[in-house]
C-alpha cells in the first residue's frame, strides 16, 4: 500500500497533466490567476482516486490544510501558513473573514498540490496607492520571528493530533500578558517559553 506521501505526489505528477485554466483576472495588473473553482474539481477526483482527503481549517492567527490517507486515517501531512486581515475597502467582517478564508484555502491547496504561478502578489485592491509617507524602518528580529513560526507550527500540529485548542491559547495568554495571539509576542525569552510549553503539552 502506498504511504501518503506517495499518494500526494502521484496527485501532484498528474495534475501536472491537466490543462487548468486560469479563470481569474486582475485587470489592473493585467495577469491571470487560479481560483478555487479553477484546481477543486481535479483535486478533488484524483484525491477520490487516490484515497487521500484534504481537511482545511481557518484559527484566529493560522491556516492549515491536512491532508489524510483515507486508507490510513492515522498517516497524514499538515501544510500550516500564518493568517492575515484582508484589505476590503467598504465591506464588513463577514465580508472580510469570507475573503481571508477563500485566500488562505487556495494558498494552501495550491501548496500541498504544487501548483505554480507567476510570482506575483494576488489582487486585493486593484486602485492605485497613494504615496505613503515614509516611516522609519523598524529592525526585524530574525530569531524572534522564527520562534513564533515555530509556535504556529507546533501548536497547528497539536490541534492536528486533537489537543484542545482553546489550553493552548491560554498558555500564550499565560505569557504574553492576556493576549492569546502569538504573533503578537514580542520578546523572545517570552516566546521561547511558551514554545516550550506548547511542546510539552499532550
């Protein structure tokens, strides 16, 4: 029997075969992109083919997108991304959250599955920016952001494995203040422990 990740891969070989098309427009920047529409349905017939079934979730600061051997529920591989507030001029945060969730769901499927396109931000707001003043730049702390990928990871997987993800929460309310939003962690000794409090948590 074929492990899942061989089952992915031979989904991604032939969807490499298919003649998708391009359905979205961005007609400001002149370029085409893949919706959902476009990649579902032949995702969804050669995972039916190949027993495999993708699971996508949307939390409060990430995304994620299991994908299961349906064979083997046990065997699986998470594809886990940050999240981030769509740019909707004029709508409400039903709108809003809609638009994040079709966003992080196609960003997803198009990485597990490996479908490519012109390296290029997507449309959000096609008028033109105004000039914005400059700021200051502001010293990103390298180690500090690869700590909180690290907690967005590891806490992904724990909700994954059926951790309760409300206990993981309050550990990062715990340290960080009463915000539950790790992202918003801004020392690095704060992060790294809670990180290791994450990890302990079974």
């Amino acid at each position: 029997m074929a492990t899942v990740y061989e089952k992915l891969q031979t989904v991604r070989a032939e969807l490499k075969n298919k003649k998708i098309k391009k359905s979205g427009a961005n007609t400001y920047s002149n370029f085409k992109y893949f919706e959902l529409k476009d990649i579902l349905p032949d995702i969804t017939e050669l995972c039916d083919k190949y027993k495999i079934c993708p699971v996508f979730s949307l939390y409060e600061t990430h995304a994620e997108l299991k994908i299961i051997d349906s064979e083997k529920p046990e065997d699986s591989i998470l594809f886990v991304t940050k999240t981030g507030e769509a740019n909707m001029k004029g709508s409400h945060e039903v709108q809003k959250k809609g638009a994040e969730n079709t966003y992080m769901r196609r960003y997803l499927y198009m990485t597990a599955f490996d479908i490519a396109e012109q390296d290029m931000v997507d449309p959000r707001d096609n008028k033109p920016a105004s000039k914005p003043q400059k700021k200051p730049a502001k010293p990103i702390d390298a180690e500090l952001n690869k700590v909180l990928d690290e907690i967005i990871s590891v806490m992904g997987e724990k909700i994954g494995d059926g951790i309760d993800k409300e206990a993981l929460y309050q550990i990062v309310a715990d340290n960080n203040n009463g915000n539950k939003n790790p992202m918003q962690i801004k020392e690095k000794e704060a992060a790294q422990k809670i990180l290791n409090l994450v990890k302990e948590v079974k």
